[in-house]
C-alpha cells in the first residue's frame, strides 16, 4: 500500500477536486472525491494515521498548477501527489477560443511532474482527464481531449507514477448508467460519480479492501 502511518497526502487539481472547498479552513477537503477518499481510508484503515489535503482551485489548467506548485505542492513536503487536471485545457478551446495544445499542456505537466521528483520524496498518482459524452456537444471534445489523456499516459510512464484511467472507466461504466448519473455536464461529477473516482483511487494505492 502507498500510504503509511503519518503519510501526507496532497490532492491537486481544478473544480473537480476543489468541490466546493472552504480556502479559509484550509483542512477542508471539500465534498467530492477528496473528501470521500479520506473518509473511506479512514473507514477501512481506522488504525493508520493521515493527513489528507485539497488544493484543488476551480478553473485551474495545467499551467496555473504551475505557477502555484511551490506553494501549493512542494512546500507542503507531501508523501503522496494526487493530480487531476487537463479538462479546463480542453474546455477553454471551445468556451473561450483559448485553446491549450497538447505539446504545451504535456510541457507543463512534466514541469510540475520533474518538480516532485527533484525536490520531494512522493509518490505521484495521475487521474486521466475526462470527457462524458453528455450533452451532446461533448462529443466533439474528443479531437482535444484524447491527445491530452496520451500526454497524461506518457508521463505516467516516464515519471513511474500511478495511473487512474478515468477517462475509459467514466465511459465504460456509462454503458451501465447514462452519462448524466456520473457527471451530469459530462465534466463534473455527481456524488455517485465523486464515489466512482475515490474507489479507484484507493484501488490504486492499494488501499481498497
């Protein structure tokens, strides 16, 4: 199992891990995935202590972890990096004409990436960006969204971390339940989508019982 007594553990991302999160209580884990998770962990592992932290911001793209990864990442010496980014990435191509290439988004990825590496002890868990195909508009995201989830995949491989393939598991247990039941804009997850994420994520950090 990744985690042991006194781990540290840092979630990192955008609204999808934020969650609604208190940015004055900064112990706040916010009510999604985080949150879940810690409260799981706690539930199946009563005996093992640890620290869980959400740095998750709304909105935040790859290069906006970037510029706050001192602060928000490295000088909180975490054990254990959990991040989840790159939809914003996609979003803002079709929202705002803001588009992020996947060459610039693996750039950044790797900076946060090598900077874990150099200055921190961690192990790194990544979670796949995702896109649900609901609406129906969603679908169209595709062209940016799966080149993005490659970049993802390559530095999972280069840097040894863990990897969560949300994008397939989201669209695989889909063909289960519509779409609308895990994320009901096809981005932000419902509570039952919140659950789906915090489960594999401690499947993948051996925690799951």
């Amino acid at each position: 199992m990744l985690i042991k007594n006194n781990s540290k553990v840092l979630f990192q991302g955008d609204s999808i891990t934020d969650c609604g999160r208190s940015k004055e209580n900064l112990s706040d884990l916010g009510a999604g995935y985080p949150m879940i998770t810690a409260a799981l962990f706690g539930a199946l592992h009563p005996d093992i202590k640890v620290e869980f932290i959400n740095r998750g911001i709304s909105g935040n793209r790859v290069k906006d972890l970037a510029a706050r990864w001192g602060r928000d990442c490295i000088d909180l010496k975490p054990d254990i990096v959990s991040i989840l980014i790159g939809i914003n990435d996609c979003w803002r191509r079709y929202d705002r004409n803001d588009p992020t290439s996947a060459e610039q988004f693996e750039e950044k990825y790797r900076e946060i990436l090598s900077a874990v590496k150099s200055e921190t002890p961690a192990d790194i868990i990544i979670l796949e960006p995702f896109v649900l195909p609901y609406p129906e508009d969603r679908a169209k995201w595709r062209e940016d969204i799966d080149p993005k989830i490659d970049a993802a995949r390559r530095l999972a491989r280069e840097f040894a971390a863990e990897y969560i393939p949300l994008d397939g598991i989201f669209n695989s247990y889909s063909v289960k339940k519509h779409p609308s039941f895990w994320a009901a804009d096809g981005v932000h997850p419902t509570k039952s989508g919140h659950a789906l994420i915090a489960k594999q994520w401690l499947c993948a950090a051996g925690a799951w019982l």
